[in-house]
C-alpha cells in the first residue's frame, strides 16, 4: 500500500449519489477494509446514505451528511450548511477518497476538507493537487471495476468486483409483513420506474414482457415507489393477465427480499439491476442512456443488458427473456 496501515486511522468516502451508485462502489470498500481493519471509515452523502451506510456496516462506521455544492445537481445548495460541514470536518480524516465521479466540479472542494492525503479521480488538465494519490479517470469499463482501478492505484490488493446487498433481520420482517402469495422461484419481478423519466422504458413494452411471464408460469410481481404508482399503473393497465401491485408498501429491504427469490427481473437500468446482481438473480435490463458497458451486471451470462438505443426492437428484448429461462 503506499500508505501504510498505521498513518491511515480514519478515512474519508465522497460519494454523494443514489443507491445504484452506491452499491457500484461496494467491491472497492470490500478491498479497502481489508487494507485498512481497525479504520474508522466514514460516508460523505445524500441525506439518505445514512441507511446504507448502516446496511453496510461492516464497511462504514459513520455517516456524514453532505449539504452540496454548485455545479452538483443530486441536491439543492446551502451555502450555510455547507460552510458549516467544511467547518466540521477540517483536518478530521487522515484520508479521503474523491469516489464521486471524474472530478472536474469536485477536487477543487476537496482540498478544503484538510485531510493529510487526498486521492480519487482526475481528469487531466484538471485539478488535483498532489497526483501521487489520484488516477485519471477511467471512462470505459463497468462502474464497479472502476472503483477497484483506484484502489489498485492505492496499492491496495483486488478481493473481487463482486456486488453484495446484506439482508437484514428486519428486512426479513418487513417481507413476511406483505403476506405476497408467491413461492421462492415462481415469481418474476417487474421494475417499470427510474429516478430519470429518460431511462424508463415504455409501460406497454414491460406490460408486454410481463404477461409472457405469466404465460411461463410464472407470477408477476410489479415493484416500484410509492411515487411510481402510477407508471405501475399503467403497466398493469396494458397487461392480460393479472400481476402482484406493490408499489409503495415495500421497503428496500423487502425489495431486495424480493429480488433474492425471484426466478428473474425485468427492470430499467436503476438500481434493482445492482441488487439482482448482487443476488445473481438473472434479470434483462432495459438500458436508455447509452452507457449499458458502464451500469450494466458485469455477469453477461446471468443478466442481459440491452442497449435500447442501439437495438430498438421489442422483438429482441422477447428473445433474451426467451433465452433468459432457458439458459439460467
């Protein structure tokens, strides 16, 4: 490692985004726990990070609200509270590790955390005051594996680009809560919603996919937010035969309950993709944004990833369900 075990005891993660991006980040956490066991490691984050960061204990020992920056669109800017984290964390960590993206909008923040080393993505001609501890930008490859690269760079040992979604006690409670008439297997899963209206796939498309689902055999449970409701509506809308509506009485947590157990997902590239690779349920993933090499499962045997951009054609994404059943 190019720092040793002992000058690192406390280590910073910035990575302020939404869940799918966070779980991209897990095999390079996975790596540097093991780099560094008895580090105190803290997440810098949406509001909503301090639930990961507790789903992920094994990784992260504290969490962090960070309250934006201009140039960041994930939330609104306060320049209040933002002054006032600065002021919180300045000179707290003997590492922090800029993991949000390639660092154009972000590095120059990053120096006013005061951490004794800095590292994490650059891109050239940019930003980054002392290079030793970051590495330019890898734009291609998947997202995971991204993350690992920096660690490489680190000097920190490869333990896999695995994804993981630990289930919890309560998790489990939360599923038995929905009393679903399903059976482990039996059932697919349809994710029809996207934070993004761009990568929604269109409602008659899912509604379609699903009712060859059920024509298999196969049960149809449709889940989203509460917020979706009415994407979800639609699909069941367009469908002949009946589906499960779960649409905002499930948790997370019993969402990926339910992901674990199902013979497949259908969804858009969002983040369920990640926690059906994480559980190698096999799914198809409806790609809109263009870049399925970067978010897509790693696992192209397990989980089809079609570029929609590239291959409009409803008929191709009904022959990779197809071999989907067939194959895994």
């Amino acid at each position: 490692m190019k720092l040793p075990d002992h000058q690192i005891k406390k280590i910073a993660i910035f990575r302020a985004l939404q869940l799918g991006d966070m779980l991209c980040i897990i095999p390079a956490m996975r790596a540097l726990r093991y780099a560094y066991p008895s580090a105190h490691i803290t997440l810098l984050g949406l509001p909503w990070g301090k639930s990961f960061t507790e789903r992920f204990s094994s990784y992260f020992d504290e969490f962090i609200h960070f309250p934006g920056f201009p140039g960041l669109p994930e939330q609104p800017f306060n320049s209040r509270e933002t002054v006032e984290f600065l002021a919180g964390i300045q000179g707290k960590f003997d590492l922090l590790l800029q993991m949000q993206g390639n660092g154009t909008v972000i590095n120059p923040m990053m120096e006013l955390f005061g951490a004794s080393y800095t590292g994490g993505f650059y891109t050239r001609g940019d930003f980054a005051a002392n290079l030793e501890y970051f590495v330019e930008y890898p734009d291609y490859g998947p997202e995971p594996e991204r993350h690992v690269l920096l660690m490489k760079h680190l000097g920190i040992p490869d333990h896999g680009n695995e994804l993981e979604f630990p289930i919890t006690e309560k998790d489990q409670a939360d599923y038995d809560k929905l009393q679903l008439p399903i059976e482990p297997g039996r059932y697919v899963c349809v994710h029809p919603g996207s934070r993004g209206s761009w990568r929604q796939w269109p409602t008659e498309h899912f509604a379609a996919v699903a009712d060859y689902c059920a024509e298999q055999g196969y049960k149809v449970v449709i889940t989203g937010t509460k917020e979706e409701a009415s994407i979800i509506n639609e699909v069941i809308g367009h469908m002949k035969h009946p589906a499960i509506d779960t649409a905002g009485i499930t948790t997370l947590g019993a969402v990926g309950m339910l992901i674990k157990n199902a013979r497949a997902l259908i969804s858009n590239c969002t983040g369920v993709s990640h926690i059906a690779s994480a559980f190698q349920t096999p799914s198809i993933v409806i790609s809109m944004d263009g870049e399925p090499e970067r978010w897509g499962p790693i696992n192209q045997q397990r989980h089809y990833t079609i570029n929609w951009l590239q291959e409009p054609g409803f008929d191709y994404v009904m022959q990779k369900t197809a071999e989907l059943f067939q194959n895994t």
